[in-house]
C-alpha cells in the first residue's frame, strides 16, 4: 500500500503544476485574477496534508491571506480599468424593501451572543442585511475606525498571553470581543462595497 | 549545519514563536529601522516631467491624504520586514513576507497613474500566487520533520527536503521579486521617492533573510 | 545583443512577469514530484486525535473548558498556562453540545471555542500578522474605494 502522505504530495503537486500553467497561458487580467484562487486551494492542500491540530490552525491564516489579497487586487483592477458604476443600479428585490429592520437588530444580537468568529460573521450578516434594506448613507470612516480600534484590542490580548500568563481568562474574553467587532465591521464594509457613487 | 548567521545575541518569546537575533540579522534589521525612521521624516519627492524639445514641463503633486496614505504602507512595510528579519518560526516569517509583498502593492497602488496601476496590478497577482510556494514549503517542511522553529531545525538532526527549501526562496523571490529588480522597474515609476525605495528595500532584506534560512535548516 | 541585456530586456516587461513566475512554479512542482516519495514524520506537534463519540466531532481539541489539557507544544516553557484556553465553548454553544450530536458540523460550532490554543496562545504572533495583512489589504481597497466617492 502506498503511504497517504506521498500520495497527497503527488496530487497536490500535480494540480499546482496544472493551475500554474493555466495562469502561464492566461493573459487577460480579470482571467488571471480568477485562476489565482485555483491556486489559493492547493495552498491549503499542502497546509492540510500535514493533518493535525496544528495544520487545523495554519489553515486559517492561509486563507486569510488569500482572501484579503483577492480583496485589494480586485479593487486595484476595478481603478485600474475605470469601472465605477454598477451595472444595475442596486439590488432590485422587493420583499427587501418590506422586510423589517427587526431582522437585522435579531441576527445582530444573536451575533453577540455566539461571540467569536462566527458570532462576527453572523453580527455582520445583519448589518449588511440592514444596509440592503435601508436607503443608506452609512458612514464608512465610522465603521473603519471600529474596525481599527478592534484589532488594537486584539494585539493586546496577544501581549497579555505572552507577558502576563496568568491573566489568561481576561485575554480570552478581550480576543473574543475584538474579533467580534472586527469581523463583523468588515464583513459589513465589503458587503456595501458596491462601487459607484453611494450605491 | 553550517551557522552563518551567528551566535544569538538577543531571543524574544512569545509562546511557540521565537524571535531570535544573530548579528547577521540583527544588521538587516537596524537597515529596516533606519529607513522606516527615514521614511517617517522625509517629505516625497516632487517629480518632475520634461516634454521634449521644449521648454514645458509638468510637476506632478502628491496630495497630502495620497501622502499619509503611502506614508502608513511604507512604514507598515518597515514593520513587516523588520518582523520577518527576527521570526525565528518558519510559517511566521512566510506569513511576515507575504505582509511586506501587499504592503509593497499597497505603496504604489495609492498613484494614480494607469501605467503605475497596470504594473502594481501584475505584481499584484505575482505576490498573490506566491503563497503556494511559501505556505507549501513550510508545511512540506513541517510533514517531513515534525517542527517549524528555524533553531530546533538548524540544531540538526532533521532531513530537511531540499524541494521545500526551494519553495520557499521561490515564493520569497514572488513576494519581492528581490534579485530580479527588472522586473520592479514599472512600478517604480510611482512619484515619492523615500515610500518606492521602502519597497525594493524590503524585497531585498526579506530575500537575504530566506537566503540564510535555507542555509542553515 | 548580450544575452543579459536580453534577459533584463523580457523580465522588464511587466506583462511578462506572471508568466514567468507560473514557469519557475512549474518547475519546482515537477522538482517535486520527482523528490518524491518524501516520508511522513511521525512525531507531529499538537497531534490530532477523532473521537466519533464527542459532541464536537470532528473539532474536538479534548480536556475540559478552563482545566488543563495535554499539548505536545514545541517550547512548553514559554507558555505556562498552556491547555488552559482550549475548548472553550460560549454558553449557548455548550447547551447545543450538551444536547445534541452533531454540534461539530453547524455554523454555530466554534472550533476549540471562542479562541483556540493554537492560534490565540502558542502560536498568537501567526494570528497577529494575519489580521494585520487582512488589515493592510482592506486599508488599501477602502482607500482606492473612498478616493473614487469624493
């Protein structure tokens, strides 16, 4: 029988032999961007192969690189070939214009409640869900700031951990508030990056 | 193993990850400080155009939220690869230069100027594709010895592929396109000199640190 | 033409660049293949372990929420309370797991709890810089993105 772990190279290997020369072919722009995420998954192909809790752990930063990188290249592109409307001019679903804001303020406080990473997806998910709904004019820089002042937060439940250990309890309960805010401010953010003049 | 970088003149932990300083590294880490401290201080160059065989010229101004904008990436650039000159863990520095690599996007993405944003975009996608080889090889490293601290591995004793040591000097050489500044040329086109210097800086600092990492695990 | 000026003249061209770097990709994964078969290491830090029977399954990380709990960590020294921030569950996730099997497959999982040892203590710094790349790659496109509402 041939061991797992080389035959999991093989095939890793292979597809990024493979994705690699589709991008080598490729020569227009928004393809090329498209062909990266091909590659971003024999990335975590690699990261997985290894199998253990700490291949668990390195998944999420692997994919958290990908996906912001994806995130500016898209909006460099965007600039870059002078696309600033949308095409339509917004989401045209009328059961959203009735729906009622209650929705929203439920999915947000169910969010709190789960605290964490998918407490932030699910906070977020209602503040874009709000955003659809309402005719806004939200205040980006608002958003952003919270956005910033979270992750300072959580730079400072990693200094806890590391210079006072024994204060762990309290560093838990401060990385898990910040990933919240932070989380669910950019979730919130990207969701109403539309391009186009406040669309 | 042979040692280039050194005896340890200063180790920082924090927790799994070491930070560990030899005077090689040390020496590449004070040129970061130097020339964040540099890009803190100094005001961007005004470029100047002269059309030809006239007397014409036009100045191209940097608007000051252009300015802060670009200020804040170089020295988040600075940051990064001051990081990536210390990490002392093999997945943290991959993920430090992939930092430097969209910082370095970054720095020349505020410009507005097409041609500048055609070759930030290609080097873009350059920097993004680059996290195969760098992810790949610290885990490929990780399966076949067991551990991701540059000591434990330069203390020997690991067999250590050579496929994934070039992996990883491969996606450092994508995230900055160090030895091969040529390729960089277009993007340097970008007005506001001290932020533009940040980013071949940085490539070149990153690239000599995976050179030593290669060499000693 | 000196074969060096012809080489910086092809690699000059940006649009040249994503080429050549997928070729120099392709080469190393046909290094690879053919380095293979590389061998598996046993002795694997923090390893994984499948309990069907858990509640949290296939997540589950083992020990008790706030107690200690057995982690092979690569410098055990510097992290005293290791395997104390493992597996804690919110409240709400801690009912679902009381009373149900399949905790481990739904959304409201949260692998290890609200912070995982791995990525919050041991290995904290991956998670710092990680969140300051998302950071940078989001301060860029919101830049590009406001600078066009003006």
């Amino acid at each position: 029988m041939i061991p797992a772990y080389p035959l999991g190279l093989l095939v890793a290997f292979a597809s990024a032999g493979i994705a690699f020369f589709a991008l080598m072919r490729e020569t227009d722009g928004l393809h090329r961007l498209l062909l990266t995420d091909l590659i971003e998954v024999v990335t975590l192909a690699f990261i997985a192969l290894v199998g253990t809790d700490l291949a668990e752990a390195l998944i999420l930063p692997g994919l958290v690189v990908g996906a912001s990188e994806l995130i500016a290249l898209s909006e460099i592109y965007r600039i870059k070939e002078g696309y600033t409307r949308p095409p339509a001019d917004s989401l045209q679903i009328e059961v959203m214009e009735s729906a009622p804001a209650i929705l929203a303020a439920i999915l947000v406080v169910y969010g709190i409640v789960l605290s964490g990473f998918s407490g932030g997806a699910v906070a977020g998910l209602g503040v874009i869900f709000y955003f659809l709904c309402r005719d806004h004019n939200e205040r980006f820089e608002l958003i952003e700031t919270a956005s910033g002042y979270s992750w300072v937060l959580w730079i400072i439940a990693f200094f806890v951990f590391m210079i006072f250990p024994e204060y762990w309890f309290f560093a838990v309960m401060l990385a898990g508030s910040a990933i919240l805010v932070k989380v669910m401010a950019k979730m919130s953010l990207i969701g109403t990056m539309r391009g186009g003049p406040n669309a | 193993m042979p040692d280039i970088g050194g005896i340890d003149l200063f180790v920082l932990e924090f927790g799994d990850i070491l930070h560990y300083y030899t005077p090689y590294t040390t020496t590449l880490f004070l040129l970061a400080l130097i020339f964040t401290a540099l890009a803190i201080v100094s005001r961007p160059e005004g470029q100047i155009d002269i059309a030809f065989g006239g007397d014409a010229y036009y100045a191209k101004e940097t608007t000051l939220p252009e300015m802060r904008f670009r200020r804040f990436m170089a020295i988040a650039c600075g940051l990064a690869t001051m990081g990536a000159m210390g990490s002392g863990d093999l997945f943290n520095f991959t993920l430090f230069a992939s930092l430097v690599g969209i910082t370095n996007v970054g720095i020349v993405a505020a410009v507005k100027n097409r041609h500048v944003l055609n070759a930030a975009y290609e080097y873009g996608i350059v920097a993004m594709v680059a996290t195969l080889p760098l992810f790949g090889g610290a885990a490929l490293i990780l399966a076949t010895t067991g551990t991701l601290s540059i000591p434990a591995l330069a203390a020997g004793g690991f067999a250590v592929p050579f496929v994934g040591k070039a992996l990883l000097v491969l996606g450092v050489i994508g995230e900055g396109m160090a030895p091969f500044y040529a390729a960089k040329a277009e993007m340097f086109r970008a007005p506001g000199a001290p932020y533009v210097i940040m980013c071949s800086l940085s490539s070149l600092l990153i690239f000599l640190r995976v050179v030593e990492i290669a060499i000693t695990i | 033409m000196l074969i060096i000026t012809r080489i910086s003249r092809f690699v000059s061209n940006f649009q040249n660049l994503v080429a050549l770097f997928a070729g120099a990709c392709i080469i190393i994964s046909l290094i690879g293949i053919l380095s293979l078969p590389l061998a598996f290491e046993e002795h694997q830090l923090y390893p994984k372990t499948l309990d069907p029977a858990s509640s949290l399954y296939p997540y589950d990380r083992g020990g008790v929420p706030f107690g200690t709990t057995e982690v092979v960590a690569q410098y055990p020294e510097n992290s005293p309370y290791v395997g104390y921030v493992t597996t804690y569950l919110t409240p709400l996730s801690q009912y679902l797991a009381d009373h149900t099997h399949y905790l481990g497959t739904t959304i409201v999982a949260h692998p290890g709890g609200i912070i995982d040892e791995i990525l919050y203590n041991t290995r904290g710094l991956d998670t710092v810089v990680e969140t300051s790349i998302l950071f940078t790659a989001f301060a860029i496109a919101s830049y590009l993105y406001r600078r066009e509402e003006e």
